[in-house]
C-alpha cells in the first residue's frame, strides 16, 4: 500500500478520531490536532515537488471491484499536486485560523470532524486516476461541504443554503456520473490516464459530445459557474474559515480542476472551447458586476469568488484552443492561458482566502459585516487593514501584487486568441477582450469598495455590535502568510512557475513536448503592450465609477428580483413540494386499510392478470397423498373456525377461535411428520394466546365493526379475491415442479453435520445464518417491546421547532 | 391432502385479508397472526409430498423421511410470527393508552385539509 | 395483584420442575431427536410464565434474579460469537464442527459447536419472551 494512497485516507481516520479525542480532551482546543494532520500532510505532499518538476508521477492502485475495473488508484502529477498542496496547505492555515476564531462554546468536535472529512474527500478527488473513485470523492465533497454550510444548523438560512448547493452541487454530480459512464463505452476504461492514451481516437463517437456536456455541467455546478452560481453566495452561511476554505481555495476549484484534467480529451473541440471559454467569461462579468451592488462584505466576496472562477474557467477553454493544432509551435502560443489560469489558480486561493479571514475578522470584531455599517478601521485595525489591502488591490490586479501579473496574463491569452482563426473566432474573437477588460472594471470597483468602505470614511461605533480593534494575534497569523505569499509570489514568480506551474502543465498538455510549456513570468511588458493599457484603462475607468457608483446604481434596477435564477430556483423548488405534496396527500391518506388495498389490488391485478394471460393454471391432483376422515374433520373445523372470527362476538371468542386455528395447525405438524414443529407451534401458540389475554385485558371492547355497507363489500371482495388469487398461484406451483428439489442434500445431515434431527441440522448448521440473524431479529423484537413499554415521553418534552 | 391444505390456507388467507383491511387495529394484529397461519400451512404443502415418508429423524428402522426444508423454514418463521404479533399488540396498547383509541382511521397521522 | 390460591401454587411448583427438566431434555436432544433451542427455550420460558402466572411477578423475581434482557442480549452475543469462533480456525463463518469423543461416563458421546450457538438460541428465546410477558403485564 503506497503512502499516496494512505494520505487520502489519513485525513478520513483523523475525522473518525477527533470526537472522541474531543471528549477526551477538553484543556486544548482540538483544532490543533486537526491542524497537524493537515500540516503533515502538506509536508509530505511539500516533498514531492522536486522528484515532480523532474517530470515524475507516482501512481499506486488498491484494488477494490477488480471485475469491474474499478480500483482506488491515487496518481500525482503536477496537476494533482497543486491542487493537493492548496488543499492541505490553505487548510493548515484555514483551521489555524479557526482555532482562533470559533469559541470553544461550539462544538468544535463536529466541526473539525467535517473540515478533516472534506479535507479527503477534496484530496481523493484531485488524486482519483479512476473516475468512479473519483465520483465517489467527488459527492463526499459535497456532502462534507453540505455539513459544514449548515454547522450552525439551528439558523434557517443556513439550512436553507446548505440545502441548495447540495441540490446544485450534487444534481450536476449525477450528471457527471452520466459522462463518466459515457466515457467508459466510449473507451472500455476507467482510468483517467488511459482515457488520455487514447485521447482523439474516440471524437467520432456518438456519445462524445453528450458526454462532454454531462460532464462539463458536473465541474460548472461544482465551480459555481453562470448559471449555477447562486448556490455560492447562499453558501456563505457558513463559519467565515469554511467560506475561506471551501468556498475560495479549494471546494470551487474542483470544478476547474476537472475541466483541467479533461482538457487533453475534449480540449481542441469548438464546443468545448466555446462552453468554458464563454461561460468563464460570462460567469467572470456577471459575478464581478453582481459583486458591486452587495452590502455583506461576504456576499460580496461570494460574488467576487464566482468571477474569479469564470475568469479560470475561461483561461483553462482559450487554452485548451492549444490542442486544436496538435504538436506544432503554434499552439505552444496558446498553452500560455491555461499556464496562466494554473497561475491564477494559486494566485486566487492566497488573496481570496486572505479577503475571507479578513472579512471574518472584521464580523468578528465588531460583530457585522454590513457595508453600511462599517468605516473608519484604519487606525484602530491598522495590521487588518494591511492585510485587506494586499488581499484587495492583488485582487484588483495591480503591482507589486501576484494578482497583477495573472490579470496581464489573461488580458494576454484573450488578446492572442482572436487571432487564432479557429472556432469562427474572427466573428467574434474581439469580443472576448471586451468582455475580460469590462469585466475587470467591475472587479477593481469591488476591491475598492472592500477596502475604502471597510476602513475609511467616518467611524461610526454607535452602529456597531461591539468597538473596534485588532484581532488576537493567532487570528492574524494565517491571513498574514497569505499576504506574504501575495508579495512573494509577485517578486518571485518565476519559482511557483518552474516547480509547480510547469509540471502541471505536463499533466494538461502530455502530447505537447514539455520543454515548451513552461512561460517566464515577467512584469513588465513594455510600454508598447496593449495589456500595460489595458490594466491602465481598468484603473482609471474603475477609480471613475467606484466615486460614481452611486449615480449609477439605478442599472441593478433593471434586472427585476423575479427574473433572476435565484427566484427561478426558489420557485421551482416551492412548485416541487408544493405539487408533490398534494400528489403525495392524495393517496397517502394516513389511514393503514388504503394503503393495505393498494397492496392487494396490485396483488390481485398484477399476479392474478400475469397467471389469466400467461394461461399458467393447472391443477394436478394425481400426486397428492391421501386424506383420512379424520383429516377432512380437522380441516372442516379449521375452516369453520376461520370464518366464525370474522362474526365473533366478543374478543375472548376472537383470541380462542384463533388458538384454534394454530393448534390445528400444530395439529397438521404433527400428521405431516413434524415433531418439531409441532412442539414449538404448540408452545408458541400457547405464550401467543397468553400475551392477546394479557394485551385484551387493556385493550377496549372488541366492538361490531362500523364501517360503512360500501366499503365492507369492497374488503369483502378484496380478500376473496385474494383468496382466489393466492390458493390458484399455490395449487399451479404444486402442480408444476420445475427442479428437483434440493431437500436430498440435507438428508445427508448425519454424515455433514453430525445431527440425526434433520430440520435441526438445517437450522443450527446448513442454514445457520439465517437462524442467527432470527434470533437477532427476535432480540430486536424484545427489546422494541420493552422499551415501548418502558420509555415514554414526559408531557413535556415537546419537541422545540427554532426559528 | 396438498390440494386440501392449500384450500385451507386460501380460505385462512381471505379471513385474514377481511380482517386486516378492518378498522380496528386489534382486528389487524389478529389477521395477521392468522395470514402466519396460512403462510406455514402453505411452506408446508410446497414440500416434495406430505405425508410421503417418516419423520425426518435419522435412526434405524425408520423409512425416508420426508421433506425436512420446508419445516426449518417454518420454524424459523413460527418464532418470527411470534416477535412480530407480541411486538404489534404492545404496540396497539401503547397506541391505545397514549391516543384513548384503536381505531385506525382516527389514528390518521397527517391532518388533511 | 396477590394471588392466594394454594393448590395451585403447589401443582405449580411440582409441575415447574417437570417442565424445567423437560427444557433441558428437549434443548439437549436436539441435535438427534426432536428438540433443540428452540424449543428448550420456549419450553423454559412457558415454565417462567407459569410461574409468573401463579405466583405474583415480585416474588419470583426475588427467587429468580437474573435481568432477562441481559440473558437474552447474552444468548445473541453467544450465537453469533460462535460463528465468529469458526474463522479463527480459518473455517467460513459460522461453520459448526463436531466430533466424537469417550467420555469416561456417558461412553461415546458427541460434542458439536452446534450446541453452544443453539445455548444462544435458547437463551435468547427465553429472555425475550420473559421479557415481552414482564413488560405488559407490569405495566399496568
């Protein structure tokens, strides 16, 4: 077993521990040990980076349904890696931070429990070489970000949120599922690494483009791509260190992620190119213009976030335009996007997930993050605001910020591609820069506003739940590393991009010699650059609305709350219920005899019509034994008895005619040679007719049934049918004997169980299992009734419903 | 004597049915132990022949015995039979001390309308 | 409720024993003849019952002290621990084995596995059915 392949399920044992070491130990906080197995595992992942951009993978299998092909493969590759060491490294900081900032009030067992589950499950989806394993991880994502959204699970809105990326998140998993079903056809595989093999040799397939549909829309959901975003902002329900981590750095970028790994498969396709590309770049406009008209610092965020990923998106589709032309220097030109949408991959999980810390320190503070509420920090969180500053203006794309030189780095790569002459990009190639450069007006508006509303302008502490002032220090730690690793990456990014960037290249581009792919990183184009005037362009035009931003404000009116997809969801979601409630109420009335005569009319009409058209009856009596008068007495009697329960009356003649009828029946063991079935129906009977006495005894009056004349003839023919039904299917199956009868092996008992008693043998040997399994059965049964008994509920305790 | 039993059971099964679509919930449980009756006198009948050797204890001087799977199946069964009715009828007592009535349309769990 | 019935009582205590031995008869048998846990268990239990029945629940409580729902969590314990038992032999689970041995007084006797899972049976079937008749009819 390769430690790969431990480290995925490291972080899943460590979930299992936490409660109980949280019971345990109570003096420290348990997000310290949480934190370590985050960090070990950042190391270990750390170690890997050399033996990587040496262009190594490591890959190690488990098997786990081998018939099927479906095995736990781990497979790290650059691609992998980068995504492996955000994960672990912005949790390191992430659950440092949060030891700092959820009070030991909460259950901290819980939390801590989902953070380390979702940790995996993220580290098994980015290491998954099988696509079914990485399904599965994929939907564990969900789930663990599912119970974390709803931590504060007592709050609506929470609920309500978790509720709807669930139903996103996991609704566009299935589709994923489809695809990757799809795939499998298409290629006989599993393995994301052979799929790649064989990458172009399936293109003419029918299902190519379907599949490349299901699963784009799987990575869209998951990315909180246009229109599925609206699941993000409800998600900042969430504790602030989940929305940083979850939400910014790692959950959201599962989606690109996949969109990554799949481009040497459907990369180079006009679909695929146009799919991400356009909806990148539409996400990136619509989340950086809903952005600005937010009053939560989060929501803001949130919004921000959902364009930043359109803007990956989009790099990862012109990118992927590389693979189009096949080996040839051309299409070394386009590879430089998807470099730089790797770049800003990492770029974006420092800000952001410093933005978020910020933000949830700000909330922590002083108790609110509404913008109108907020102002005039500066001097009283001077190292926040620092902190907020690099977050906002690395956002914003400039100097001397990593945000700045992936911003040049897109405006360069949607530049060149409306040269490229492919996709009818001539038509509509310029637009693309269009879109980019406006869309990036409306993010320097937000990053400024998260700024200067947050910590200029008057201080107004009257509005405020508590006065401001800095955070503890361990609160700072994490969003601080993250602003040095903003800088550092600015002066340095030749170092990210030659041990990191570059080796994930390979892992995008494998056909593509890898001498070709990596990009120096510079940040000075020259004056002559379009994208130096582009970024100046930004600047000005965003300084010019952020101060008029109230004057135009009125476009946001324009679009009515009704026509957006959020109400759309909200409505459908209410229709859903709304009509599936009625549907629901109007068969499942509550009362037992509706639904006992749905039961038998389907009985009665899907058997009884299957033995009428199949013709299938037969009756043979040829091989029956023979009856004594004695026997024919017994069955008169048994008859007899039967149908007199039905007219008793009073119960007592109820409970006696029926011990009659089962000691008749223990009566028939006998005859049919059953001793000892006879002697446990005897017993058993007798107990049974103890414990109806017992019961009866409390149990009111057995009355005269008073149902109505219409509705005692429908049961009344109901069960003759039944009758009729079942005593035909009986006698047709006796008459017929379609095998032998396999009894002939047990008859050897003696010899393979050492057990003269077959019917014993059968029960304590042959078939112990299910004996086993009955007298479970019958210990859950004592212990139902005793506890039925026993436990009853205190008038009291009536269940709270919360707000 | 198959022919016979099974008519029985059919007989059983359709007591059983009338009083399980009943309204009161004594009636129910009770049908229910009655479908167990039917149920077992059925296994018992499906066998390869009634009556149609000794009982199936091995020893010397008894003929073949006859069927012996269908009567395991039946003792499992009859002890089952047994937890569900005691389990079902402490149910009905609770259900009738708790609500004050076993009437199974007054004990509708959903209020409509 | 007191119940002050003195032949009854007296038959009774007579006939518990006869019943008593009978379960145990019964339950040994088993693996040969009719019997087994089954029914040694129901039979013990109805032994209970009547006990119960004659005299009043305090009182063969104080006579019997055994929690029956312990004794019935025990028997299921037992059962599927033996089947448990057979893969520590590297058998399939739940695999029973018997051999035969002399012992120096009952002469060539069998001893199975089978019996210690049927033990479990027994004890389960006596517990939940003391256990059933205990919890209605003290509750009243």
């Amino acid at each position: 077993m390769s430690t790969l392949n431990i480290a995925i399920i490291f972080p899943f044992i460590a979930a299992i521990v936490i409660p109980f070491l949280y019971n345990k130990i109570r003096k420290l906080h348990i997000g310290w040990f949480a934190m370590l197995v985050s960090f070990v595992l950042f190391i270990y992942f750390a170690r890997y980076v050399p033996r990587i951009a040496n262009g190594e993978t490591f890959a190690n299998t488990i098997n786990w349904i081998p018939s099927y092909g479906i095995n736990f493969t781990a497979y790290l590759d650059g691609l992998s890696l980068i995504l492996a060491l955000l994960i672990t490294g912005v949790g390191t900081l992430v659950i440092l931070y949060s030891i700092f900032y959820l009070s030991s009030k909460e259950s901290l067992g819980r939390f801590y429990t989902y953070l380390l589950f979702f940790m995996g499950a993220m580290l098994g989806v980015v290491l998954s070489d099988n696509i079914m394993v990485l399904y599965v991880f994929w939907e564990l994502t969900s789930i663990s970000s599912f119970l974390l959204i709803a931590f504060w699970y007592q709050r609506k809105r929470s609920r309500d949120g978790a509720k709807k990326s669930l139903l996103i998140t996991v609704s566009g998993g299935f589709g994923m599922l489809i695809g990757f079903i799809m795939l499998y056809i298409m290629t006989g595989t599993w393995s994301i690494r052979e799929i790649i093999s064989m990458a172009g040799s399936f293109t003419d397939h029918a299902l190519f483009i379907p599949a490349m549909l299901l699963l784009l829309l799987g990575a869209f959901t998951k990315s909180a791509q246009f229109p599925f975003h609206i699941w993000l902002p409800d998600a900042m329900e969430a504790p602030t260190p989940v929305s940083a981590y979850l939400h910014s750095a790692t959950m959201v970028k599962a989606g690109i992620y996949l969109v990554a790994r799949f481009t040497p498969i459907f990369g180079g396709e006009s679909i695929w190119f146009w799919l991400v590309t356009g909806v990148g770049l539409l996400t990136l406009f619509w989340g950086s213009f809903s952005a600005v008209r937010q009053t939560d610092l989060k929501a803001m965020l949130a919004y921000s976030t959902v364009s930043q990923l359109g803007m990956i998106m989009s790099m990862f589709g012109i990118g992927s335009a590389a693979l189009h032309f096949g080996n040839s220097t051309v299409s070394v030109v386009y590879t430089q996007a998807t470099f730089a949408a790797l770049f800003h991959l990492v770029n974006h999980s420092t800000f952001k997930g410093a933005l978020f810390m910020v933000v949830g320190i700000v909330d922590h503070e002083v108790g609110t993050r509404d913008l109108r509420r907020l102002g005039g920090l500066v001097t009283l969180m001077p190292i926040t605001f620092t902190i907020a500053m690099i977050g906002s203006f690395s956002m914003a794309g400039l100097p001397p910020f990593n945000g700045f030189l992936s911003k040049e780095m897109f405006f360069t790569a949607v530049l060149t591609i409306g040269e490229a002459g492919i996709f009818s990009l001539d038509t509509w190639g310029t637009l693309l820069p269009v879109i980019a450069w406006v869309a990036s007006i409306f993010t320097f508006v937000y990053s400024m506003i998260i700024v200067f509303q947050t910590f200029f302008g008057p201080y107004k502490e009257e509005r405020l739940e508590h006065p401001a002032h800095e955070p503890p220090v361990g609160m700072l730690i994490a969003p601080g590393i993250l602003a040095l690793l903003v800088i550092g990456i600015f002066f340095f990014p030749n170092v990210l991009g030659d041990y990191i960037l570059t080796p994930a290249m390979m892992g995008i581009f494998p056909s593509l010699p890898a001498a070709d792919l990596s990009v120096p990183i510079s940040a000075w184009h020259g004056f002559r650059s379009m994208e130096l005037w582009m970024t100046i362009g930004v600047i000005i035009f965003g300084f010019a609305l952020y101060k008029t931003r109230k004057k135009w404000a009125f476009v946001y009116k324009l679009f009515p709350e009704k026509w957006s997809f959020n109400s759309f969801y909200s409505y459908s979601l209410e229709k859903l219920e709304e009509h599936s409630t009625t549907i629901t109420n109007s068969y499942m009335t509550g009362y037992l005899r509706d639904y006992m005569v749905y039961i038998y009319l389907f009985f009665i009409v899907a058997i009884g019509g299957t033995i009428i058209y199949t013709g299938v009856y037969a009756f043979d009596i040829s091989g029956n034994s023979s009856v004594s008068e004695f026997e024919w007495i017994l069955v008169l009697v048994m008859i007899i008895a039967g149908i007199s329960v039905l007219f008793a009356k009073s119960r007592l003649t109820a409970i006696l005619l029926n011990s009659i009828l089962g000691y008749g029946v223990a009566t028939f063991f006998v005859i049919f040679r059953a001793p000892d079935l006879a002697l446990t129906q005897i017993i058993v009977e007798t107990v049974t007719t103890v414990l109806f006495l017992v019961a009866y005894y409390f149990l009111p009056e057995w009355k005269k049934e008073d149902v109505p004349r219409k509705s005692r003839n429908v049961n009344l023919i109901i069960s003759i049918s039944v009758g009729i039904v079942f005593t035909v299917i009986a006698l047709t199956v006796q008459s017929g004997k379609l095998f032998e009868s396999i009894s002939g092996y047990f008859e050897n008992s003696y010899e393979l169980a050492g057990g003269k008693n077959i019917v014993n043998s059968i029960l304590g040997d042959f078939r112990a299992f299910d004996t086993m399994l009955e007298v479970v059965v019958l210990l859950i049964a004592g212990i139902g009734v005793y506890s039925i008994i026993k436990l009853k509920a205190k008038k009291e305790d009536e269940s709270v419903e919360d707000q | 004597m198959e022919t016979l039993i099974t008519i029985l059971a059919g007989v059983l099964v359709t007591v059983a049915t009338y009083l399980i679509l009943s309204k009161s919930l004594i009636r129910v449980i009770l049908g229910t132990a009655i479908l167990s009756h039917a149920a077992h006198l059925l296994i018992m009948s499906m066998g390869s022949g009634l009556k149609n050797g000794s009982v199936p204890i091995l020893d010397e001087g008894i003929g073949p015995p006859v069927d012996a799977l269908p009567q395991a199946l039946i003792l499992t069964s009859i002890v089952i039979s047994f937890a569900v009715t005691a389990l079902s009828l402490v149910l009905a007592y609770r259900t009738y001390q708790e609500t004050g009535t076993d009437k199974l349309d007054e004990l509708r769990g959903i209020k409509h309308e | 409720m007191k119940i002050n019935n003195v032949i009854l009582q007296t038959v009774a205590k007579i006939v518990a024993f006869i019943i008593l031995t009978l379960a145990v008869y019964l339950f040994l048998s088993g693996h040969n003849s009719p019997g087994g846990g089954f029914i040694g268990g129901l039979v013990l239990a109805s032994a209970l019952v009547l006990l119960f029945v004659v005299y009043d629940i305090e009182k063969v409580k104080n006579a019997i002290p055994v929690d029956f729902k312990k004794l019935a969590a025990f028997g299921a314990f037992l059962s599927v621990g033996t089947g448990f038992g057979s893969l520590l032999f590297g058998a399939p689970f739940l695999s029973q084995s018997f051999a035969y041995f002399d012992l120096p007084f009952f002469g060539k006797t069998e001893l199975t596995t089978v019996t210690i899972f049927e033990a479990g049976v027994a004890l389960v079937v006596v517990g939940v059915v003391v256990t059933i008749i205990l919890s209605i009819s003290e509750d009243v």
